[in-house]
C-alpha cells in the first residue's frame, strides 16, 4: 500500500507493516503503484523482475520507480519524455502489449500512453487520447472486442475507454453513477475467477466535498455475486462515495450492473485488488 508518501504491506490477518524505508514521495499526491507481472518481453529478452514494485515518480524527475521485493532497493528504472500529470500504470498481464508496463500521462485534456518495456525502454503509444486518470488496467482476453485493451476511465464525464496498442481509443460504456471532479469513476479491476474479496483505498483528503477515511474498503464475494458482479467484469468504483459497478463485454454490446454504495465520505484511490480466496 501507497500512504503518506511511504509504502506499507498488509498482512491477510490485518496486521501493517513498514516496507522499503529507502522509499519516498511526495505528500498529497498520487504516487500509484504496480507490482511486477514477472512476465517476459519479448523482444527485449529479459522479464520485469517477480514481486518487485514499479510506482510512479512524481518528483525529481517524470519516470517510474522500481523497489524491489526483498530489502526494499529503490532504484530509477525509467525517464517519461514530455511533460503531463502521470496518473495511471498498470502491466499488461493478456499480452496486447508485449507485456510491457503502461503509464498514462495528462496534460491540458489530452492524455499520453507510454509502454516501457524490462529494460526501462519507452515507447510512445499515444499523445492524443481522452483525458482519463485512476486505476487503469488492461483487459483480460475473455472481455469482448476490448480484450487486451488498457482499460482506462474518465471521472469528469463517467466515461471509460479502451486504449488499443495502436493506439486508438474507443469508448465502450458510461457509468450511470455522479461524475465530476473527484467525483466520477476512478479505480479499476477486473474480477479473477478465483477470490475472496475486492479491496480499494478509501483516502483521507482533507478539506474535500468527499473527505475520506484512511481505510480499505471491502466487498466480498458473495456480495458481488448478488449485484449481479461475475469473473471477467470490469469492476469500476467512484471516487466520491465509492459507488460500484460492474460492467461486462461480449461480442456485440456491454452492460453495466450498478454493485452498490459506499460509505457517503468515501474519497478512493488507486487499484482495486482482490485477495485470495
């Protein structure tokens, strides 16, 4: 977990934990973190190393970060070119894009996609995509026509888009919930077959419409499963109130099943992730 400007470890009984005391960020920003697919590149012959964390850098400098999993080594593991707000990184795990890690980065409405490969190589995507923050991640193959798309939203407008390796951009469906700034949809995941729970991070921002809790939030299983959630769904929560939804992509159309309502202060952040089961 991201916090405070530090990185912390979550235990499944509960219990926190400090982990890479080298590493640091800045206070009040969104340094969002990604950990290692442990996936091979191809054509870069070598792989992202296993359980090692890539988080955007947010200072000194546009790039990403890499600390690894045992001891916690921070180290510089690529440089961004251009300028822009980064504000999203997932691995692509389906295979769309090379197994490459994305990164998105905004700036005066238009967003930039970048794919850095194991070697901290960049390569630009796209400078001209709709303006999208959050907890992008890429599809899995089984989501419709949009498998294998960075999937990526845009809390202003309710809208999300599929990002293809070429780089265009479609839009594939609206959340119904509010939207506006830091009120629409922001943190993403899709949902494995297998898991116990999803979990998403419930920040405390002062001085905010929604101002937070400093806690994770949880839906279990069987509470997806009864809002109408099933593996493979694109699970999207908002950034105000943390309103849920589940949208699900087949060959002709997709749909989008509202899950439920979070606590009114909620103010999200980040990934949405699951536990095992």
């Amino acid at each position: 977990m991201a916090a405070a400007g530090r990185l912390l470890v979550r235990s499944p009984d509960g219990g926190v934990r400090a982990f890479a005391p080298a590493y640091s960020a800045p206070l009040g920003l969104e340094p969002y973190i990604a950990l290692s697919s442990g996936l091979r590149v191809g054509g870069a012959g070598c792989r992202f190393a296993p359980h090692a964390l890539y988080a955007l850098r947010l200072a000194g400098g546009d790039g990403i970060t890499e600390i690894a999993p045992s001891g916690g080594r921070v180290r510089r593991f690529a440089a961004l070119p251009g300028h822009g707000l980064e504000n999203g990184i997932a691995f692509d795990q389906t295979g769309r894009f090379g197994h490459r890690l994305l990164v998105t980065a905004t700036v005066s409405g238009r967003t930039t996609v970048f794919a850095i490969d194991c070697r901290g190589h960049v390569a630009v995507l796209t400078r001209s995509a709709p303006r999208v923050e959050g907890g992008v991640a890429v599809a899995p193959a089984s989501f419709g026509r949009f498998g294998g798309d960075l999937i990526a939203p845009d809390e202003l407008s309710g809208r999300l888009y599929a990002i293809a390796p070429n780089g265009s951009v479609r839009q594939f469906a609206a959340s119904p919930t509010p939207h506006g700034q830091d009120v629409g949809v922001e943190s993403e995941g899709f949902l494995p077959r297998r898991f116990g729970a999803a979990l998403v991070a419930d920040r405390l921002t002062r001085r905010n419409r929604h101002p937070g809790d400093d806690l994770i939030l949880r839906l279990s299983r069987s509470a997806l499963r009864a809002g109408g959630a099933r593996s493979g769904d694109l699970l999207v929560v908002d950034e105000g109130g943390a309103a849920t939804i589940a949208v699900s992509c087949g060959a002709p159309a997709c749909h989008v099943h509202r899950i439920a309502n979070g606590p009114p202060d909620a103010h999200i952040e980040g990934h949405v992730v699951f536990t095992q089961p």
